[in-house]
C-alpha cells in the first residue's frame, strides 16, 4: 500500500479515492513517453518504440495489472490506494473474492480499452486533419502535380465513391457522437457514485459485476499466506520435498571417519560402494559379522548425511533464480513509483536549466523604429528629392550645417545666408538665430 486517504475497512471507497486510483496508470503513459524520448537521445534505437508507444503502454499495463490480479483481487493502481475490487453481488461464500473469469475480464478491460481509445483518437485526429484545411490543401497541391492521375478520367479511382470511403466518411461523423455519449454515461455513473446513488463510479466495472471496496488488514494477510504458500510449492516442485524445505546446506565435504572405515566419496553412489567395500574387507580380513554390518551402516549413515555436489548446485541454482523474481515481485511497485517521481523531477530540472540558458542566449529587442518623416509647410521652399541635396541650393550638401530648432540639415553657406535675412528655418519656418546654426563634422 503506497497511499492511504482515510477512512475504515468497511467504509466505502470516496470519489477521489477511486478518482485518483482510475487516473493513476493513464498518468504513468507521460513518464513512459518521456523515459524513452530521453533514452532515444543516447540509443537511437529507442526512438523507434515512439511510433509503437500505445503497443508499449499496453504491454506494461498488462504486466503490472496482470501480476496484481494475480496475487490479489485488486489492480496495480488500487493496491497503491488501499483498495480492491469485491463482486457487486456476492453468493453464499462469506469471503467476497473475485471469480477467475471476473480476473481476466478485468484485465482485458484495462489493457484493451485504453489502447483502443487511444488509437480511435489518433485515428479520427489524422482523418479529421486531412478532411481539414491541411488536406484540402494537399488535396489542391496533388490536383496541380501533372504527374498525378486526373479524377474525372475513367482511370482514375473512384474513392469517394468506393466503399472505404464511405465507411471512413460514416465513422468519421459517428466518433464524436459515440464518443460523448461514453463521456455522458461515464460522468453520469460518477455523479450517482458521488450522491450515493449507485454502487459502483464506472459502467465497465457494472457491467463485470464488480465494485471497489478497501483492503482490509485480513485480506493482506490472506494474500501474504497465499503468497507464500505459492513460492512453496513452486520451490517444491522444482527441489522437491526435501530440499526445498530444509534451510541451506553445507556444500560437501569430507567427513573423518575411523581408519579402518574407508572415507565417503562425493557422491552417495560412491560413499554406499565404499561402504560396501569396507563391510567385504572386513570380512574377508576374519573380523565377525557384526563388525562388519557396523562398517557398513557407519559408511550408509555418512552418505546419507553428506549432501552430493550436484544437489548443492541444484539447490542454490534454483534458489539464486527464485530469489531475484521474487525480489522483484515484491519491490517492482515501489520502484516504478519511485522512478515517476525521479523522471518528473529530472524533467522539471533540466526544463527550469534549458530555460536559464534560453534567457541568457535571448537575443535584445530591436531598437524601436525612427518616427515618421514630419511633412514641411507648403510655404517652405520643401525638401529634395535627394536627401544628401541641399534644400536650398539644390545641390549636394557641402560643409554641411543643421539649424537647431528644425533639425534639418543645409550647406552652411546657404543656412548662415537664410537666417540672416529672414531669421527663420528656410524649411519648416521655425525662428531661429545664428546661435542655433550648428556645423556638421564627418569621423574620421
């Protein structure tokens, strides 16, 4: 159990308990798409499983969903909240647990349903993009190729007039309706669920004949004994009864016996022969019958408690393997929490790091551009064609001078000569004084 909003055993489930539970594992798609877009960057090969992303999801699905109804009656993301799934109408058993039909019923409904949704609104978004603009735009750019068939001849196709055209054309105008039609009958189970009108949120889930409920602390511990009463058998079937309840054995070694019983070999074969032998020679030396039925049993009772090497082998083989699946069974929840967590974190590290370089490496505002060119009064001798003319003289501008109080720009004889007679701007008829002639200097 990762989350836990409140409330008792036998209480029902809340909204948002069953709310957050629904949108968990469609949450999960973004870390997913995101890991291998990293990933793709170091591995090329990677980026090919975007094309396949919803085939990807799918099979994750299956395995985490899978494997939670397989040891409980609840789905990945409900055990991450404390909840089950019970049947809506128990029978006569006292323990409400969910029917192996009910199980892969379930599990089909939360693998296939997304993806087929998922790949219905890709479908209609390519399909409604092509009937757009887009692709009467293309549709336009194809008519103008010369290359392409002409439609009005007798050899071209009659798409829009073919079959697959009008299927495309009738679930084109149809998903819109199907689909609000699911979304109205999904939001009016979640308002009767919210009211506490109806026992389940979810058409699908009434339509299985399950509802949600919460994990009772007996429920994990029955599933922790099915657990382990799983991995015994399964140890059981691949040791056998006697190994694989007997804690780890001593690899094999060479027990010291008295010098006149001959040593253990390696195998139980070999120590029996050696005993067998031991019992023979002692005989054959003259010693009495029960010395050498002593001998004998000393030598059995040795290989019987001296493991062989490929029992030991077997042994640690099978339990290394076992091992790991089951370390993994039992931390895969956790760990895959753990790294959504870490790639939303490194995503919101190197999103707010890509930003402060983007801001450093912004380029400055362009300067604002100069006013509009003022328009001078008709009474002014007017400005030339030429901006390097004088407006005086009509020549090109030497020793050029600017009157201050108009800005514009004459040779200095002609400037000096208008405002002496007449004290004013030539140009834009602003008075002015010698004092606000002003000579121009070219850098040099």
């Amino acid at each position: 159990m990762f989350v836990h909003l409140g409330g008792d055993e036998n209480s029902k489930p809340t909204y948002f308990e069953v709310i957050a539970a629904d949108r968990l594992v469609p949450s999960l798609k973004a870390a997913v798409v995101y890991a291998l877009s990293v990933f793709s960057q170091r591995h090329p090969w990677v980026h090919r499983l975007l094309n396949y992303d919803d085939e990807v999801f799918a099979l994750l699905t299956l395995f985490l969903d899978g494997h939670s109804l397989l040891a409980s009656d609840s789905t990945f993301a409900d055990s991450l909240y404390g909840l089950k799934r019970k049947p809506l109408r128990p029978g006569a058993s006292p323990v409400e647990r969910l029917t192996r039909r009910q199980r892969w019923l379930i599990l089909a409904c939360q693998v296939l349903l997304p993806y087929l949704r998922a790949k219905a609104d890709k479908a209609y978004r390519r399909s409604s993009a092509s009937s757009g603009i887009l692709g009467l735009a293309i549709q336009y750019g194809a008519s103008q190729d010369p290359s392409s068939p002409d439609p009005s001849s007798p050899r071209a196709p009659a798409v829009s007039s073919s079959w697959r055209g009008q299927l495309r054309g009738a679930l084109l105008a149809a998903y819109p309706w199907l689909h609000a039609t699911v979304e109205g009958v999904t939001f009016a189970y979640h308002l009767s669920y919210l009211l506490g009108a109806s026992p389940v949120h979810h058409p699908v889930q009434h339509a299985i004949g399950v509802s949600m409920a919460r994990t009772s602390a007996q429920d994990m511990m029955a599933a922790e004994r099915e657990k382990q009463e799983r991995r015994r058998a399964l140890l059981t079937a691949w040791l056998g009864p006697q190994l694989a309840y007997r804690q780890q054995p001593q690899p094999p070694s060479q027990p010291s016996l008295p010098s006149s019983t001959p040593l253990p070999g390696v195998s139980g074969l070999t120590a029996a022969a050696g005993a067998a032998a031991g019992g023979a020679a002692a005989a054959a030396a003259g010693r009495s019958a029960p010395a050498a039925a002593a001998a004998a049993a000393a030598g059995a009772a040795a290989a019987a408690s001296s493991p062989s090497l490929a029992s030991w082998l077997r042994w640690a083989a099978v339990r290394g393997v076992l091992g790991c699946r089951w370390l993994l069974e039992d931390h895969a929840r956790t760990a895959l929490v753990l790294a959504v967590f870490g790639f939303k974190a490194l995503e919101w590290w190197y999103t707010t790091a890509e930003d402060a370089l983007a801001r450093g490496k912004a380029l400055a505002p362009p300067p604002p551009p100069p006013p509009p060119r003022p328009v001078p009064p008709p009474a002014g001798v007017g400005l030339p064609p030429d901006p390097s003319d004088c407006p005086v003289c009509r020549h090109r501008t030497t020793n050029p001078a600017t009157i201050a109080t108009s800005g514009y720009v004459f040779c200095y004889p002609c400037a000096l000569g208008a405002v002496m007679q007449h004290g004013r701007c030539p140009v834009s008829h602003l008075p002015a004084s010698l004092d606000h002639i002003r000579k121009l200097y070219e850098a040099s």
